[in-house]
C-alpha cells in the first residue's frame, strides 16, 4: 500500500493518507524548537499491519527535516523511538 503524508499545520496534526483517505494520524503540540506528539490513531481494520510505525517513522524523518527535535509524549513514539535508534537523535 502506498501512503502519503499531509502536514495540516493549522490543525497540528499528521495525516497518513492512502487513496480512500486517512488511515492514521498523529497529534502534537509546538513548543519553541519541540513537537510533542501526544497522540497517534490507526483505524482499527489497520491496526497491526505496520501503519503505525510507518506513520511515526515518516513524522519522525519530516520532524528531523525542519531541524526540530520531538518530545514523545505518546507512548507508541516512545516506544518506537526505543526500537529505532536512529531516531533517538530527535528526543528532546
């Protein structure tokens, strides 16, 4: 499945989109040179299949794009942070 990532600035959130839509998302919080994501979502006939690793690890590479660092207040970007130490450079 190919999926796209939509930065919705306004709203403060990320969009994993595939072609009937969003499948997951991410919510954050800007502070100064931080974003906290604090919340991420899979629709649940997705849920297990990789969807929300990949919609973090793309939050992650955008967040590593714009010279931010994360604060991963969602238990599921800690964990993956944890698992994928190449991303451990953005937590703040």
């Amino acid at each position: 499945m190919t999926y796209t990532l939509v930065h919705d600035h306004a709203r403060r959130r990320f969009d994993l989109k595939d072609e009937t839509g969003p499948v997951a998302h991410a919510l954050y919080e800007e502070r100064g040179d931080r974003l906290a994501v604090y919340h991420t979502e899979v629709a649940r006939a997705l849920r297990g299949r990789g969807v929300g690793g990949e919609l973090v690890a793309r939050v992650l590479d955008e967040i590593r794009q714009t010279g931010k660092k994360v604060n991963p207040a969602c238990p599921f970007v800690r964990e993956y942070i944890a698992q994928n130490p190449e991303y451990a450079d953005l937590s703040a």
